[in-house]
C-alpha cells in the first residue's frame, strides 16, 4: 500500500516546517489531492491517522480538498470533468484532449502553534 509511505511523507513535510517555526503542534493540515493522482483517499486516510500517533502531528485535525480531474477538448474546446484518464470528449468523442488538473498532491496549507 504506498499511501503508508505518502502519510508518512506528508507526516515529514509538517514536522520540518513545524521545526522551522519553532512550533510546539501542528494544528491543523489542508491537503489537496487530484482524483487522478492514484492515491485510494481512505487508504490515505488511514494511514495518515495511523502514521501520526506519537508525533506532532497527533492531534491534528487533517482536511483533504479533493480536486476533481478536468481535461480540455483540442477539437471543441470543452472542458469536462474527468473519471479515467483517457477519457474521450464527451461532447465530440475526440481523444485529443488534455489533462488540465487532477493528478496534484500537495500541502495546501498548515496551521501551528
Ligand atoms: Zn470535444
């Protein structure tokens, strides 16, 4: 499961910015994660609650902004939402498409005290 080593990852990434701000407890943590980014969210979800006992980051009240994948038409120029990467236009069944977002995993923002 590589959601374990992501949580642990994001884990890292507060605890350093935790230090850098001489901060005693990560208050709260904002992730944003595409729906094309391959990451399970309740296996994240787990993990992350599972991969933060006995670190700073304990009693943090975690948020995931789930971002729904978008991709532009070249051929009609919509933009629609996207399931499964390769989806055809749903209004001209073209495949030349492109992917605009949805495959981000990021640490939007993190609340210290
Ligand atoms: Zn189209």
């Amino acid at each position: 499961m590589h959601e374990m080593s992501i949580a642990e990852s994001i884990i890292e990434i507060a605890e350093e910015y935790a230090a850098k701000e001489n901060a005693k407890v990560v208050t709260e943590l904002d992730l944003s994660i595409g729906t094309l980014a391959g990451i399970e969210f309740e296996s994240l979800e787990f993990a992350l609650e599972t991969c933060k006992n006995g670190t700073i980051l304990q009693n943090t009240i975690i948020n995931i902004d789930k971002v729904k994948a978008k991709a532009k038409c070249f051929d009609c120029n919509l933009e629609f939402e996207v399931e499964h990467l390769f989806d055809a236009c749903p209004h001209c069944k073209s495949y030349s498409t492109q992917l605009l977002c949805g495959k981000e995993m990021q640490v939007k923002s993190l609340l210290v005290d």
